[in-house]
C-alpha cells in the first residue's frame, strides 16, 4: 500500500512537472500571438507596480476566503488550513494544466477519510455556485458597463438561462431518485446558504482585485469599476471554456471583448488583459506551490507544516 501511495504521488508530481513545461511552451506561442503588443514593453508604461502587487496580494486572498465555503459552510469537519489546500493547489493547478485538468489534482489533495463519492460532491456543489455568481455578475456587468453589443448581451443571457434550465433539471432528477433524493434535501439548510456567502464574497473580493489592476495600469478609480465589470463579464465566459493553461490567449481575447464594448482599443485592451493575467498568476501560483509541497509533505504527519504540535495556532490546521 505504501509503495502504491507513492507511486501516485510520483505520478501527481509528474503531471505537475508536464504541466510546467506546457504551460510554457503555451506561454511562448502565446506572446508571439500578441501582434501589435511586445510584453517588454509593459516594463515602459506608466504601469504602478505596486498597486499590481496588491491587486495579486488580493486576488490570493480571494481564494482564501473562497475555501471557507467548507469549514464555515457544507463540510464543518474540514480545517481551514486543507480547505484553503483544496482550493489553491487545485486553482493553482488549473494555470499550469490544460483543459482545467487540475480538477483532478484539486480531489486528491482532499483529506485521505474523504471517500472518492464525498470529494466528488463537494468539489461539485461549490462548483456550481461558481458558474452561478459568476453569471450572476456577469449580467450585472451589462447594466453597470452599459454594455451596446446584442451579440455580447444575448451571449450572457442564454448563459445564464441556460445554467439555471441545466440546474433546474439536475434538481428534478435527483429529486425523481429515491436514493438521491434524501441527499440533495439535505441541502437545504443555513449551511449551504453560508456557502453561498463565501462563494459570493470571494468573487467580489477578486472582482476588487480586477479593480485595483486597472487602477494600476493608469486608469482612474471610478472608471476602472466600469471596465473592471466590463473584463470580469468578458474572462469569466471565457473561464468556463477548457482550454490552454491558465486561459492563456483565450482570457486576453475575452478582457479585449469585454474593454471593446467599452470603447477601449485592442492594444490597450491586450496591454490590460496581460497586466490582469500576470496578476493572477503571480497572486495563486506561488502559494499553490507552497500548499502542494505541504500535502506531500504533512500527508503522513500528525502535526501541522506550519505550527508545531505544542503550538497554541496548532488547531488552525484541524479546526475552526
């Protein structure tokens, strides 16, 4: 059994490792994509580096409380410390693996008791409240950015109509299986109401991160909430698509579509995209990596990586 548990954590490790290198060699064609835009150039606009930082610094922050929705919502069993591990190493995963292929690594950095049934529903659940928020602001967007486009408009509309039919019909057949049909009453409790108050408020935190960057790029602060609504409609369709690590080119195409209907022109609008992708990777990559080498590396230890057994923090990794 030992040996089988490390030869799919080499496996896991692998994957990570391929995923690196696809990401960059992605990275590469990418930036030779952006016609028009030399990524140098950014080092020579007025772009205030330190307002970027703390659009990162919120954008990491974002994720934290998005992990909430366990140990304050539908799993009250589940540290905080593992939940924010689930949450990072499996969005940080999803920048570095195509086809958001880090899913997967999200389930198996899970508390090993979690049965394979009880990780697949809560990945799922929380999910789906995802989509919902996300469509959610993304129509709010058209009337905050006064968006002009009927393609871009009715675009969002049969998103949203469509995920609300696709979840309305989930509803009715798993109310129509008996066996099932205990398990998703269940869910209609305080619980779950408070996950869906830390999935909301972690997408408005990272829609305050969007904020920020653009205020670092030049733009002033009331102006960047429009556009901030107007990229935030744009990269969060396209987020939904499984595609290249990270979004790469397809999230700089959709904040382009997103600004155009703002009257904002391609290469600024390519400029802001990249600005906005680098934000995120250097807000979630970094502590994914620092999370998934503390899976491995407290999985099979009784005390926690980051406090001592005797330590009076010790219950932030197993408890509220």
């Amino acid at each position: 059994m030992v040996v089988k548990s490390r030869k799919k954590d080499n496996i896991k490790r692998l994957k990570i490792i391929g995923g690196v290198i696809i990401t960059a060699v992605a990275f590469y064609f990418f930036m030779a994509a952006l016609s028009g835009l030399n990524p140098s150039d950014l080092s020579t606009e007025r772009i205030n580096w330190w307002l970027v930082c703390a659009s990162a610094i919120i954008f990491g922050f974002a994720t934290f409380v998005r992990a909430l929705v366990y140990p304050y919502g539908i799993d009250k069993d589940m540290s905080i410390i593992d939940a924010w591990q689930i949450v990072a190493v499996g969005n940080a995963a999803n920048m570095v693996l195509p086809f958001r292929a880090g899913e997967g690594i999200r389930l198996a950095v899970f508390p090993k008791r979690y049965s394979a049934a009880k990780r697949a529903k809560l990945a799922f659940i929380p999910g789906m409240a995802d989509i919902g928020v996300i469509l959610l602001l993304s129509v709010l967007a058209v009337y905050i950015a006064d968006f002009k486009n009927p393609t871009f408009v009715s675009t969002l509309k049969i998103a949203v109509y469509g995920f609300l039919t696709l979840c309305a019909l989930l509803f009715i057949i798993f109310l129509a299986i008996p066996k099932t049909r205990v398990e998703v009453i269940s869910y209609f409790n305080k619980d779950t109401l408070n996950m869906l108050k830390w999935v909301f408020l972690s997408w408005i935190i990272m829609l305050l991160s969007i904020w920020v960057g653009f205020i670092a790029i030049g733009y002033g602060p009331l102006h960047s909430i429009q556009l901030s609504f107007g990229a935030f409609a744009g990269m969060n369709i396209a987020c939904l698509i499984p595609s290249s690590p990270g979004n790469l080119g397809v999230f700089e195409w959709s904040v382009i579509v997103g600004l155009a209907e703002l009257g904002i022109a391609t290469i600024p609008a390519k400029a802001a995209g990249l600005v906005l992708h680098i934000i995120q990777y250097v807000g979630i990559v970094p502590l994914g990596i620092i999370l998934y080498i503390r899976f491995f590396i407290h999985r099979n230890r009784t005390e926690s990586l980051l406090f001592s057994r005797n330590s009076s923090w010790r219950a932030f990794g197993y408890k509220k």
